[in-house]
C-alpha cells in the first residue's frame, strides 16, 4: 500500500517551471484573484507615488530624446490592476500626456473603474515608440529548479501539489548551456539554482515590442558573481513571506538572473542609483523650513521618508534595473 501511495505522489509530481504556470495563470491562478498583487505584497509602485514620479520623469526625457512624437507610448508589463499605468499618467506632464498612448499588458480581467485611456492587453503591443517597463514581472516568470544530488549531478526538481519535492532527472539540452554559461554548480550535493532561460526568452520578446525608446525590467536580482548558493525561490501570501506551494494559494517568486536577459547594449543599475539619477533621494529636509514653514517640512519629511524606503540598501534600493535603450542614447535620460 505504501508503495502504491508513493508511485501515485511521484506520478503527479511535475518540474517547477509547469507547477508554477498552473498555480499562478491557470484559471484559477493567484494572479487571477479579485484582490490581485497589492492584496498580498508591496511593490515600488506601491510604496510611494515618488516611483510613478520617477517613471513619468524617465518618459519624459525619453518623449525629449525622441523629439516629441505625436504619440509616445507607456507599456506597463505586468500591470496587477493598473495602478503604476494610473499613477504615472497622473504624474506626466500634461503636454506629454496628452500624447502618451497608455497599455497595461495583464492576464486578469481589466478592473472597471479603470482610466478609460488606458488600453487593456493580454500582450505587449507591437512596434511602439516609447516605454516599456516590467516593474517585478520578471521574477513570475515560471521557471524550472534544479538541485546537486548525491553524486553530483545537477538534476531537476520535481513539485507536486502541497509543495513536497523529488529529484528528477538530469539536466540537459539548452537548460544545461544555460546553467554551464549564466548560473555553473559545483559537485556539493544540496546546492540549487533557477533556469533563467524563460526569463531571458520573455524579455526578449517583450522589449522586441520597442521599435525606437526605451525597455526597462526591474526586479528582485543578482549577477554571476553573486548568485545565491541555494537559490531563492520563495512564496507570498498576505503579506508574508511562505513555504511556495504550487496550488494557487500563493506567489511563487524567484529573483531574477538579469545579467543573463540583458541584450548588447543594455545597462544595469541599481534601483537606488537608477532613482537617484531621476531625482529620488532619501535626503532629510533643512531643519530650517520646519520654523520657516511647518506644513511644508511635514510634506518634505514624508517624502524622504519614502525616498529613503525605495532606495534602502538591503530592500528595494538593491533592486536591480535592466536598461535597454533601442535606437537612442542612455545618458541623457540618466543625466541628474
């Protein structure tokens, strides 16, 4: 009978990268949930109205560089209920947004008190001139894990349901080049890691949508140099970091390789260096307006005290920023 039992747990066991889609994109998928992501996590689009700012400042500079087009589109990748998309027209200025084409690209039904400006898609757009940017988008791109087994062979990892894993089989083909070249194990058993090349496959899509501007990722990330020995794949649910369980009931969430995604010529920055060059720092206002104008020191405060949080080193400011400039020039949009 246990044996029974077993053969039936392993029988319905599958790799990460499948649990993952099912649990997070099915039809009863987390990300198809009434409440969407602000319900259980906080992004940067959350924290403050200071990030939408900073993006809005990055179009404009980018409508700058591209010699104010008639139409100049924003294309928010993973767009939860469209509060960056809102937040971001509000913050543009008006001879800007009046020619910004707005598109929120999300798999959930479109919320209906929704700004009517903004076109609601299941895919990018194709051929814009303008934005395009992932705000945590990357990291739920499902993806498979794979683990060190006992004689050293990195193998993939299997999941069912309730989140027990099994070894799977070893890895080959062009998940094993893409581990060799962006993400090498050593022999110790135990050791894990993220095939990152979904990822790298869905960025390259969706920045191919750019036909002159600018693609932007921002995520939780890491480098070859410095990836996490035993990986990071993680869930949330209400707030709250959990084990990830594939069943619908949760994120499940892994940082991202971006060194791996970025194209030839694309940068990569910190979120702290990448809002500092767009005028968003953490910096206490002078005592001095506090006597001279209490009301507006208040304001100041809270705007340093949220500055502060988007570019905290060892929270959000660690971010990483995937630049991908398409037919124009980085530096002038980074220019402080």
């Amino acid at each position: 009978m246990t044996n029974d039992k077993e053969a039936q747990r392993t029988a319905v066991a599958r790799g990460w990268r499948e649990a993952t889609e099912a649990a997070l994109y099915g039809p009863q998928g987390f990300y198809r949930r009434p409440e969407g992501p602000a319900g259980h996590f906080r992004t940067s689009a959350h924290a403050s109205p200071l990030y939408a700012g900073a993006v809005a400042r990055l179009l404009s500079r980018l409508d700058a560089s591209l010699g104010h087009p008639d139409e100049v589109a924003f294309v928010d990748m993973g767009a939860g209920r469209g509060e960056l998309t809102t937040a971001v027209l509000a913050a543009l200025p008006p001879d800007v947004a009046a020619r910004v084409r707005a598109y929120a690209v999300e798999l959930a039904e479109r919320p209906a008190d929704l700004d009517p400006r903004i076109e609601w898609r299941t895919t990018p757009p194709v051929g814009v001139t303008g934005l395009l940017f992932a705000n945590e988008w990357l990291d739920n791109v499902p993806v498979d894990v794979v683990e060190v087994a006992a004689d050293g062979v990195p193998r993939r990892v299997l999941v069912n349901g309730d989140g027990a894993e099994t070894p799977g089989g070893p890895v080959d083909g062009p998940d094993a080049e893409w581990l060799a070249r962006w993400w090498p194990l050593g022999p110790e058993p135990g050791l894990r890691a993220e095939i990152g090349r979904p990822r790298d496959e869905a960025w390259a899509s969706a920045a191919a949508a750019v036909k002159r501007g600018l693609a932007v990722a921002v995520d939780y990330a890491h480098t070859r140099d410095a990836r996490p020995p035993f990986g990071t794949l993680t869930g949330f649910r209400e707030g709250r970091e959990t084990a990830p369980v594939p069943d619908g009931s949760c994120d499940i969430t892994a940082h991202v390789a971006l060194d791996a995604c970025a194209a030839d010529g694309a940068a990569l920055l910190t979120q702290r260096a990448a809002l500092g060059a767009l005028g968003v720092r953490g910096g206490r206002p002078p005592l001095a307006l506090a006597s001279s104008d209490p009301t507006a020191y208040v304001r100041a405060l809270t705007r340093a005290g949220e500055a502060a949080e988007l570019t905290a080193p060892g929270g959000l400011g660690d971010f990483g920023w995937l630049l991908q400039p398409v037919g124009v020039a980085l530096d002038p949009l980074l220019a402080e």
